[in-house]
C-alpha cells in the first residue's frame, strides 16, 4: 500500500465532477489498489475521510473512518467505510454546524452548516450495495466527501468565510463568535 500525494486547493483535479465507477470494474486491481492506497493516505494524515479526486483520480469513490482522530478529538467513532458511487438522501434538513478541515485545504478550518440527518447509500469494495442512516458530525463527514465528487470543497459551504481558521489559532480561539 502506498502514501499517495494529496492534490491542495487550487489544483483543477478538486474542481472536476468525477466519474461513477462501472460496477464491473470495483474487482479490477486498479480500483482495488486505489481504495488500499487511499485508506493508508487517509490514515497516514489523520484524515476523517478522503475522496479520489484529492489523490488525483477523478473517480466517485470515497473512504472515512474516525477513531481517535488527533485532528478531531472529540468526534464520534466512525467505522471504516469504503463507498463507490455514493448517493446522499437528506432525512432531516434541519442544519448543524461543524468546525471542517480538509487534507486539501491543509492546517485550516472553517465553520460550516449542512443537514443534520441523511442515508448514505453507494457500493462497497466488493460491490454490494450498503446503506448507513448518519447523523452529527458522521453526517457531515460523508457530505464533505460526497462534495469533493461534484468538484465542492467546505469552503464553498461556509456561510461565513470570517470563520476561517488556522488550526492554531482555531484551537486557541474556537469559543469565537460564529
Ligand atoms: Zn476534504
């Protein structure tokens, strides 16, 4: 398995739509090692989740997983999931904020509101179809990579872009009026 380079704001590959896989192709070595690679790269930086395009490959695939997660102390536990092809279908709209960061957008957060209750539904790495009712900060993390597929990044998402924060400063300062 390999580290791969993450693609940082700025770089066209982030702002692409990606392509859906074709179910035929998830057993190909190719798709296969991509999820490896893309679990240890997500691993390695102590991301919440990663998308294929932030590694070059604009590809509707995406992997998330949180367990005591350095950058996301308190965060909820969230098992390894690899998704292919995801789809998002919002159960409640009601809107929840959340402080994001992003491999892409490295040593940074922002502020961001997205609906509190959604099904999460794609293709696992074998191909069979899975579907997950998340809620809080797990929600969150399956939007945000699910953007990174349509070319969005949170940035986009931010309401208000005066929240936007190095890290240091954020942990120094997160009591800050939103
Ligand atoms: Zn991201």
């Amino acid at each position: 398995m390999a580290i791969l380079k993450v693609a940082r704001l700025g770089h066209p590959v982030l702002r692409e739509v990606a392509a859906s896989v074709e179910p035929i192709d998830i057993q190909t070595p190719k798709i296969q090692s991509l999820i490896d690679d893309m679990i240890s790269t997500m691993r390695e930086y102590n991301g919440a989740g990663l998308a294929a395009p932030q590694v070059h490959e604009p590809l509707r695939v995406v992997v998330f997983e949180v367990k005591d997660n350095p950058r996301y102390p308190d965060a909820p536990t969230l098992p390894l999931t690899v998704a292919i092809n995801p789809q998002i279908d919002i159960v409640d709209k009601t809107r929840q904020g959340n402080w994001e960061g992003c491999l892409s957008i490295p040593g940074m957060r922002g502020y961001v509101e997205r609906p509190h209750s959604i099904i999460f539904s794609a293709l696992d790495r074998y191909g069979v179809r899975f579907s997950l009712s998340l809620t809080g900060f797990s929600a969150t993390v399956a939007q945000h990579e699910c953007d990174h597929l349509d070319g969005k990044l949170y940035v986009d998402r931010m309401e208000n872009l005066s929240t936007l924060s190095f890290v240091d400063e954020f942990n120094r300062f997160q009591g800050l009026d939103k």
